[in-house]
C-alpha cells in the first residue's frame, strides 16, 4: 500500500471519531471566505462527528463550531496526520 502513502490525505477520507489538524483548503473565493467564517482554516482542528450514509455529507466540529459537509468539498481540505482519540 505504498500508493496511499504517497497521497496527501484529505478530510473525506477520516472515519468517524478521527481527528487531524488543517495544512491546505484547495477552494477559493466564496467557499474560502465561507469556511474561514465558521473557523476551517490553515491549522485548525477538525473532529469527524458522524457520516451519512451512502456516500452522503460529514458532520464536523471546528473548534465550538459544528457543520456539515459534502465529500466533495470535504475532499479540497488537505490534512496533517490523523491525531489519535484520548
């Protein structure tokens, strides 16, 4: 499995319950502004609350916010290296 490896790993790919912290969000203009707003941005952490079914959307918390995403989008947010539960 040396592919996935050399993949960088991105928001769409955690599991419920996983968290990791933000290096890159690969969207610009009003979606940028919009995730800045609700706290997704370079360097903060991002906890997978629960995802839907079938290839639904992520809920998410940010920091003391909470929302939900679509994998699509989900999948522009590049990610550090998953942080383990305590």
């Amino acid at each position: 499995m040396t592919t996935s490896s050399q993949l960088p790993l991105t928001l769409e790919k955690l599991a419920n319950g996983e968290s990791a912290s933000v290096m890159a969000i690969n969207v610009e203009g009003e979606l940028k502004k919009r995730f800045f707003a609700l706290g997704l941005k370079e360097g903060s952490h991002v906890r997978v609350l629960r995802r839907a079914k079938f290839g639904g959307p992520m809920h998410l918390r940010v920091g003391t916010s909470e929302l939900i995403l679509r994998l699509k989008e989900a999948s522009c947010i590049c990610l550090a290296t998953p942080l383990t539960s305590a």
